[in-house]
C-alpha cells in the first residue's frame, strides 16, 4: 500500500504544481510525504491530496531523508546541505566545503549517516550532521545512490557500472565495475528478505543475496529504459521508474529468484 501511496501523491503532486520536476518522493517516520524539486521542498501531511510548497534556494535539490519524526536533510547541486528539525516547515544551510552535486543522503540511524556526489564524493557524518568527513573512493565519476543493510555494510552505485563496498560502516571503501558497457547505475534498494537490487541505464537490474560479493542480472522483456529508481512494495513486488527515450514509464515487477515479470506498464 505504501508504494501505491507515493504513486498517488507523485501524481497529485504533479498535477497541481504543473511541470516541476520532482527528483524524489520520501515518506518520513512522522508518515508525512516530502518531494523536492528546484528548490522547493513539498510536503503533504493527508496521503498527497494536498501540499505545502517551502521555497528554499534558486538551486535544483535531489534527495531528502528524516532521521526521526522532526528532523531531515536535503542536498542538491553545487554542495547544497539544509537541515530542519521542525518536520520541515524551517530549514536552514549548513555550510560544506565542496562544491559538487550532491545527489544522494541516508542515514543508518540518528548519528551516522553519508551523501554522495560528484567526482566519486562520499561524505560521512558521526554526529548527527554536525560535521561532515570526505571518505576516500579512488573513484572520480558521479555517485547516484547509497543505501545501507542496517549493519555496517554500505553499497552505493554511479557512472560507468561502478559500485562501491564499504563493510566497516564507511570507513574504507572499495570498488567493483559490474555493468556492460558504460551503463550508469542510479539506484540501488536493500530488502531484508531478498538481499539488494541496483538498476541503471539500457534495463540493467542487478541483483545480489551475499551483500554484493556476487551481482547477478535479473534478464528483462521490456526494452531499453533508463531506469532511476526502484523502490518495493513488499518482499517480491517492486516498482521501476524510468525513461526510454520517448516518454517516462512505470513498471511494476514481480521478483521471483533471479527472474522478474512486468505486471503493470504506464507511459
């Protein structure tokens, strides 16, 4: 139901605010539903049926994440980092010495959490946002996406295949090219059921059950699509968001081993 919820609101949300783009859609622990756009911050507390835009800078944003019921971050281009500790109705700059893209933001818990950027940036914080460390990739192309197995072991993924491993909560970070060719990876989801997924440009979805010491294709019927998100319904039910060159699509899919099916297709 959940993911069916931020359909809804994606589409209520884009419809009432005309052609923004929105680069991603994050239901918090307080249950409110956030967006971000160019630099504004949108925020529904009933399920999307209405919205609160908070304009923040004249800059695009790319990824929002809350650490408990009031306080989150958001980061975008041009090393952007704002914070709110009031469920978003404030927010405020927090000052980085850097200025890349910064593309993605999570949090394993209250304290420890990391953003990825450009030029293979991977910043770590062990307080809570309070300061920021670069951690050392040997890496030098965009980095889409990160996610954590809430243990120590962090996985995030950009250009040209790459994914990078940390299995000391991102201290030391190593690097693998996993994708044919020089398909960008641009998301990447970790189920406590089945293990993790990667998806990327040209279909490439990747698949592993042994915390990425072996990446397995999941074969696709459905054409060339860049995919950049995938995000799950339950343990064997997922939805892709992608472009294929024509028209943004939705795919549904239904997972099963190393396999998956398109149950439900929209353009």
């Amino acid at each position: 139901m959940k993911r069916y919820l931020f359909l809804f609101c994606l589409f209520t949300l884009v419809v009432s605010y005309g052609q923004e783009s929105i680069y991603s859609i994050y239901k918090a622990p307080n249950k409110k539903v956030y967006a971000v756009g160019y630099g504004n911050i949108f925020m529904s507390s009933d399920t999307g049926k209405t919205w609160k835009c908070n304009h923040i800078a004249n800059i695009q944003l790319y990824s929002i994440f809350f650490v408990n019921n009031s306080k989150g971050f958001v980061v975008g281009r041009n090393g952007l980092l704002y914070e709110t500790t009031d469920e978003g109705n404030t927010w405020w700059n927090i000052p980085l010495p850097y200025t890349n893209k910064l593309y993605s933001i999570c949090f394993s818990s209250v304290d420890t959490g990391f953003i990825t950027g450009e030029n293979g940036l991977i910043l770590r914080t062990c307080n809570g946002g309070v300061t920021w460390t670069k951690k050392e990739t040997n890496f030098h192309g965009r980095i889409f996406s990160i996610a954590n197995n809430q243990k120590n072991i962090w996985i995030a993924v950009g250009d040209s295949g790459k994914i990078l491993k940390s299995l000391n909560n991102g201290e030391i970070w190593t690097g693998t090219d996993v994708s044919n060719g020089n398909n960008r990876l641009r998301s990447i989801y970790f189920t406590d059921v089945s293990g993790w997924y990667i998806v990327g440009d040209n279909t490439t979805i990747l698949k592993t059950v042994n915390d990425g010491q072996q990446w397995n294709y999941l074969p696709s019927s459905k054409g060339s699509i860049y995919i950049n998100s995938i995000d799950f319904l339950d343990n064997s039910k997922a939805f892709i968001v992608g472009y294929d060159g024509l028209c943004f699509k939705l795919v549904m899919l239904e997972i099963i081993g190393l396999h998956f099916k398109g149950i439900l297709r929209h353009g």
